[in-house]
C-alpha cells in the first residue's frame, strides 16, 4: 500500500460510495430514466463486487497495490468514456443473472417462506412464554401478598 490504509480507505470510500450515492441523489430528481439505470447498473455491479470482496479480502488483500487498484476500478466502472459498470452487467453479470434468475428466485422464496414460518412459531413460542409468565408472575404475587400478612397458603 503505497498511501497508506487511512488515505486509501478515504479516497475508496468517496470515490466508490460517496460520489456516486451524490450522484444517485441527483439522478432521482430528474425526471430521465437513463440516469437512474446507468447508476443502478453501476450500484448492481459495487454490490457483487463488495460481496465477493467480503469473501475474498483475506486472499486479495496480500496483492501488492491491491486497494489502489481498487480505487481505479471504481473509477474504471464510473468513467463515462469507459463505462466499465455498463460493460460488467452487459457481458458478465447480466447474462449469468438470466441464466440463473428462476434458481435465485426460488431460493429467495423458500428463504422467504422459511422466515415467515419461524416468524409465526417464534410468536407463537412467544405468547406462550407471556401466558406462562404472567401465571407465574399472578403465583408470585400471591405468595409475597400472603407471605407479607403472614400466611404461608397459596392459592
């Protein structure tokens, strides 16, 4: 790392987040669509990146002037003259998502149905956990009721 971790993390952050996510904020007042799909394209592909990159860092990291190498692809990707993004979804990620988008979909959706399922239990699990706690709670203060006047019974 030639600038150091703290310079290179900032110029990443601005240069792959911050100016593009402005950028985003300026595209959603206007009223053309062109600037919403190129920032989405560009958004679709930092997303992939960053998740593999999640993944991958431990092996990546080691490459000598890898994270300066990150700043210029993020560059590469906004660049009007390279249009690095709109090549990556056109070429690689768009066609691999057709290909696979009834698989993702049914996977979503069983992740989806899945959740709802354990939803439903733990709320379940959980009003039942209330009721037994509230009975316990009535018991417990009837005995420090009684136990207060003197009584030891229990009702």
């Amino acid at each position: 790392m030639v600038f150091g971790k703290t310079l290179t993390g900032l110029v990443q952050g601005i240069v792959g987040f911050l100016w593009p996510a402005y950028k985003s904020f300026k595209a959603i007042k206007t009223e053309e669509k062109d600037d919403d799909t190129e920032l989405l394209i560009y958004w679709t592909i930092a997303g992939f990146f960053s998740f593999f990159e999640y993944w991958a860092d431990f092996i990546i990291s080691w490459f000598p002037f890898y994270y300066e190498l990150k700043i210029v692809f993020f560059i590469w990707l906004q660049n009007p003259y390279f249009n690095g993004s709109k090549f990556l979804w056109k070429y690689f990620l768009m066609p691999f998502l057709d290909s696979k988008e009834k698989q993702i979909d049914e996977g979503i959706n069983g992740i989806v149905s899945k959740g709802k399922v354990a939803i439903e239990k733990g709320s379940e699990y959980g009003k039942v956990a209330m009721e037994k706690g509230s009975e316990y709670g009535k018991v417990a203060l009837n005995k420090a009721k009684n136990l207060k006047k003197g009584s030891t019974k229990t009702d």
